[in-house]
C-alpha cells in the first residue's frame, strides 16, 4: 500500500507544480508592484515556489528511471547503452544503466540542479522571513499593568 501511495504522489507532483509555481510567481509580482516585496508573507511565497520546483524536479528524476517494460527495453529507448540492471539513487537522483558497454545515465542533466536551487531558495526564503518576523506581542493585560505601574517594566 505504501508503494502505491508513494507512487500516487509521485505522479501528482509534476502536476501540481506549475500551478503552484505559477500562483506563487503571480502574487510576489503583484506585491513587488504594491512596494511590499520583503516582508515575511512574500517571502514564504518565495519559499513555497522553491519548494514546488524542488519537489517537482526531484519527482521527475524519480520517474525516469522506472521502468514497466523491463530494465533492457527502458535503456534502449532513453538511448543508453544496453544494461543488465538499472542503478538508482536518491540524493542526487540519479538512475543508470549498468551493464558489459558501460554505464549510461537516464536522469536529465537539469534535475539535480532544479533540486538544489529550489531547497536552496525555500530555505534561504524560510529563514529571512523569521528573521524579519515581528516579535511577540504583548497581551492587552500586561500592557494594561504596564501604563498602571510604570517602575515595574
């Protein structure tokens, strides 16, 4: 059951990206119009949209290397050398042929990077906007003491 929910995410990933990335880009633009571009709600659309393209990315290079028809038709048709086996890996994607010609890679050139950039941005993102979060506030009580004993704060 797992692995069909792991696959089902898999496959809506992709799906869902553009969408996200689009809506995310849509709204920082339109507040980069109003003057408020750095602030903390724009910068977690920011990292929202370098979540979505990590995510996607790292879905795609996931798919990639599986295969339905079998390890030697799947290194075939993406152009690689015939394999025995295919060799996957998560971090960085990467799935490759392995087999007596040599190895051939079935991830595109452009994933890891897309992965790396969009974790980099989400996280450089997150971390400002705590940075620029306000504080806690005061409740309306311990304000309330303060204005009746000011030697007290």
């Amino acid at each position: 059951m797992t692995e069909i929910a792991g696959t089902a995410v898999l496959f809506v990933l992709p799906i869902i990206t553009p969408p996200v990335l689009a809506v995310c880009l849509a709204l920082l633009f339109r507040r980069a119009r109003a003057g408020a571009l750095l602030n903390p709600g724009s910068l977690l659309l920011l990292a929202l949209a370098g979540a979505s393209v990590a995510l996607g990315a790292f879905a795609i290079g996931t798919w990639c290397g599986d295969s339905l028809t079998g390890t030697e038709q799947h290194c075939a048709f993406s152009g690689s050398t015939p394999a025995d086996r295919v060799v996957h890996r998560t971090f960085p994607v990467s799935a490759r042929c392995v087999g007596d010609g040599g190895a051939g890679e079935l991830v595109p050139a452009w994933v890891n990077p897309a992965v790396i950039t969009g974790t980099s941005i989400a996280a450089l993102a997150t971390a400002t906007a705590a940075a620029l979060a306000p504080g806690p506030r005061r409740s309306s009580a311990a304000r309330t003491r303060r204005r009746a004993n000011p030697e007290e704060a």
